[in-house]
C-alpha cells in the first residue's frame, strides 16, 4: 500500500498539516476545500487533480518541487 503515490502523497500532506498545528477543517477552509475531500486525500483514497495539488502546496507555502521533494 505504500507504494501507492496517494497513498505516498497524502502521508506528505497530513504529515506538513501536523507540523503547522493545522486541523484538517481549519487547513480545508483556508483552501476552500471541502473537509471530507482533504480526508480522503490525505487517507490516499482520492486520485487529486494537478489544480488541487498546486492549491495545496500554495496553502503550505511551498514550491511544487519542495511539495514533492519528500515523496
């Protein structure tokens, strides 16, 4: 399962969520985005589309490469 890129991915996802103390509703709002969506991406059950990453890594602050850097 870990092979799994969305899998893969929403572990990054959650993991940078965490360490800005960020709940999942807060994070969601503050990108406009549905609480249950961003469960299901960071559960890797969601197959994101490239506006929906470029919308995440905006909300973390991060370049696209850094967002994927860790993957």
């Amino acid at each position: 399962m870990a092979d799994d890129i969305r899998v893969r991915f929403g572990l990054r996802v959650r993991d940078l969520r965490r360490q800005r103390g960020w709940t999942q509703v807060e994070f969601a709002e503050k990108l406009g985005m549905d609480r249950s969506y961003l469960a299901d991406v960071e559960r890797g059950k969601r197959n994101i589309s490239l506006l929906n990453i470029d919308l995440l890594s905006k909300g973390f602050g991060l370049s696209l490469a850094r967002f994927f850097s860790r993957l």
